[in-house]
C-alpha cells in the first residue's frame, strides 16, 4: 500500500432526509468514479445539524447500529467497493444514544465503529443533551485499507485522541465534523475560529506524523427556536500530509467532493525526517490523566 | 494581572561569545526601555549552536547553575526590574550536562528553571550527545508578574509537555529556540518545516488556551566539521493569543526585538467561550503514557 485515494464530501443539508441521502448516494458514486478508495461523509449527514436546540422529540432521528442507515451505506460501500466512513446517531438503548462513526469495508461489510468521545456543549452546539460520551476509546479500525484514526468533530480539538490514535497504530486520521460561524460573531473572530480550526488538526499531522482528513458541512442552517440566526456551517475540508502541508481544502461556500490521492509512504518517511515518536518523554507524562494538576 | 508586555530578542550570534554577551545586555536594556515586563532569550543565546558537530572539547562551554552566567543575567533582570527568561548549557555534574532555561524573577532571583525534557538527535542538531535529558518535569515557574510555562525548542513538538505545563496553571507558554535551513532542502520543504513548526505551536495556544511566546536565532551559522553547509536559522520569533492568532512575527532574515502588550485576562474569556479544558476524557488518556501501543 504505497498511494490512497480518498473522497470527502462536504454537502449542504435540507430538512428532506430522502433527499439527503439522495446526493450522498450521488456524491459517493461520484467520487468513486473518480477513483476514490476512502470516501468520508461529514459528521451527522443524513439530517441537519439538530444539535442547535434541545428538543427530546428529536431522538427519534436515531436509529440502531445496525439500522436502517448502516444497511443503506453498507450497500453503498459494496456497490462501489470503497472503504466508506458514515456519521450516525445512534439509538443503544432507551436514554443511551451516541454520535457514532461506522466504517464499512469494501465488502460492504461493517469494519468497526467509533463512538465520539468528547461531547461539546456551546450555545446552538447543545451536543450534551443528546449523546451519552463513547464508551469505546480511541482504537482506529482496522480496514482492508488500513487501519483508519477515526474521531469525530469536537474530538478535533484534543491532541490527546489524535496521539493514542497514532500509538496504536493509525495510518490515517479521519474527522467527519460539523461546525460553523454564528451570525453574531466579528469577520475577525471568524477567521480566529476558522484558522484555529484548520491548525490544531494540521498539528495532529505534524505531531503524528500522518494524514489528516477532515470533512465538514456547508450551508446555513435555521435555528428551529428562532432564538439564533442559526449556523452557517463553514466547509473548508481539507486533507494534510503528514508534515501538516495541504494536499486539498475545499471552499467555505459550497458543496464540493474533493478526490485526493495520499501517499502513505511519506509517513514512514517524515518519522524518520522528523522523529519525535521516538523523543517522548512517556516517564514525564503521567498528569496527562489529570482533570487539573492542583 | 490583566496586560503584560513581553519582549522577545530574535538575535544573529557569532563566535566571539563576549560580544553576544554584550549584544544581548543592549537587546535586553531596549525591550525594557520599550517597556518589556517578561523578556524571552532564544535558546543557547551566548554561543554559537555548538551542537552541529559532536565535540567532547564543546563541555567547555558548559557552566553551573548559579555561575557566571547566572550572575550576569540575574544583574541585567534586576537592573531593568523585568523577569529574564535565559537558556544556559547547565554542568551539572561531570558527565552531566544539560539545557537549562533559568528564570530570574524582577528583582533578579532565580525564580526557577527547566531542564529541556525533549532531546533532539538529528544530522546537524546531536543534543542527544551533549544535553542529557531533563529530570525536573513539566513545572511552571512562579515568578512576580504569574506562572510561566517554559519549554525549550524540541519540546515544541509535543503536545504533552504543553498540556501538562497548562494544568499546571502555567498562564503562557515560553519556547526559546535554535531552529532553521539545512542548505539542500527545497524550498517547498522549507516552507513545510517552518510552517509545521508555526503551527504546531499556534495548536499549543489553541488547545489550552494560553498565550505561546516562541524566540529563534536567526543568521547562518557555518558547521565548524564543514561536513554540510550550516544552518540557516529561520528566525520568525512569534508571539500568539489564546486563539493561537498571531500578536506578532519577527522576519526569518535579520535580528529584531519584538515587544508585544498581551492581554492576559483573554485566557480566561477564550476557555470560557471555547472549554476545552472542561470536557477531556482523562478516563480514556491511559495509553498516553506509552511508548507504542501493540
């Protein structure tokens, strides 16, 4: 396994969820038929972000792992003989619901999941009120492809993931995720969020020495309570190497796939370059575990 | 504690160690006179970066902590009434050396110092051959004007030496370092390293939401084996906020002073707005201190 080719796709969403589903079968067949291997949805495709109130009907958007949604994307991964990363919510139980990744193999068949983590709980991202934290660490999934770091969105912000990801072994890190602009906030403060954003995941490259891909939503999004101007989700997906360079970002506007090819040589090659795995200083780390350390 | 202004000196150093010495005094009396409060020294700042070459007659340089140095630096910290961030070749014992930032405090005590924990060993940069690796941990140093959080160079690269020096309630992140060119690289390459560099360290704000003040040499310096063709040291001394938004950024050509105002009571509004801090799964990070996980 020398080059990989890997497809995001960042797409507005509607309130019609067959219609969601709709282009995200497209933008896959898409994408495949422009040789992608990889092909990583962004996170909570299938609806709008419903995060942005807190609203008890609103579980009845989840579903089981398996489900309806894992048998939809399980077929489209066969049909396309892809690696495929879906971004679901997840119904476990009566009160336990997650914001979970699925990955399907090529066969279609269900190569693993990821439960996300790290739960945020910001103004319009009411993401506490709906999903239990995973219970399921941070183990990458292994693939026909390689073994794949997936995290989800908020997960982005914590080298800590990122890290134990790559010390087990991931080849690549994948971060399907939804976050975006509030109308309130200054063009300044925009760019601070936006750039943030794009460097703390380029710095998991750097630090890791892997690739990053990360795919996120586009588009404005209502908010139901009419309390906020709602979200503009910010797109600007993008794909690093394993130095943290650019290999593909994507616009902050519209809905575009992007097909990137990745050379998974070079992280043997920048470890060497640049060995810092090596230098750690794991006898020093033990605060890491700490809440605070006071 | 609300602004603090600190003064980075971005320095071009020769063989003749006295007129570094002296440099650096008229560089600290400007940053002062500007109305610097905290001034950071780039790393190894009395000599030339003798580490390109593995050289037992180098020890020489080597002095105690207290020593000459000490002396001469606690007079111009409290000369001047600012805290001095310095970085010494520490002998400490025969056959233990190391690289040490001393903090002196404003009225020229020795608030504390650091041992670099991260050693490098790279063509060019044998630390690994001088510097034995550090044994005093990640602990900020308490000085009159806060907390300060002081890495030296390789450190940069972890995430976890940042993290541990923030729960520790350190209130900015200091690196002073000894960083550039190697003649052949490309200048894509160039660009990769320096940009890897910038933003891993901007991440470092980012993730804990804390200042970062990081002070390089700068100017060429030869490799006294004439093996390779020296470093070029890329300067771009930078100070960031807590949103990892550059406050400002020296060149990657000439000597500069920067005196930058920061703005301290923005820490706190950054981790309200984005509470990283509140939502880490210390529950999960048990792997971290590993070396590989296999």
């Amino acid at each position: 396994m020398k080059k990989i080719t890997v497809g995001l796709i960042q797409q507005a969403n509607g309130e019609d969820v067959p219609g969601n589903l709709k282009l995200l079968a497209e933008n896959i067949e898409a994408c495949a038929g422009k040789g992608a291997q990889i092909v990583v949805l962004q996170e909570l495709h299938n609806t709008r972000y419903f995060c942005q109130t807190e609203n008890t009907g609103l579980f009845d958007l989840a579903e089981t792992i398996p489900g309806p949604s894992t048998a939809f994307y399980s077929e489209l991964a066969a049909v396309h003989q892809i690696v495929l990363v879906a971004s679901l919510f997840e119904k476990r139980a009566p009160g336990v619901y997650h914001n979970t990744a699925v990955v399907f193999d090529t066969d279609g068949s269900m190569a693993g999941k990821y439960r996300k983590m790290h739960i945020p709980d910001d103004p319009a991202y009411y993401e506490k009120f709906y999903f239990t934290p995973g219970d399921l660490g941070f183990e990458p999934v292994r693939t026909s492809l390689g073994k794949l770091g997936v995290l989800v969105c908020w997960d982005q912000w914590y080298p800590e993931a990122a890290r134990l990801m790559a010390l087990k072994g991931a080849e690549m890190l994948i971060y399907p995720t939804a976050i975006g602009w509030e109308s309130s906030d200054t063009e300044d403060e925009r760019l601070r969020q936006l750039d943030a954003w794009i460097i703390s995941q380029r710095a998991h490259a750097v630090a890791n020495g892997l690739p990053v891909i990360s795919v996120n939503r586009v588009g404005h999004e209502p908010d139901p309570s009419g309390r906020t101007n709602g979200i503009r989700f910010w797109g600007n997906s993008f794909v690093a190497g394993p130095q943290g360079e650019f290999l593909a970002q994507a616009g902050n506007e519209e809905p575009e796939n992007l097909v990137v090819e990745i050379d998974t040589e070079r992280s043997e090659n920048v470890r060497r370059w640049w060995p810092f795995l090596r230098d750690r200083r794991v006898d020093g780390y033990d605060g890491i575990t700490k809440r605070f350390i006071d």
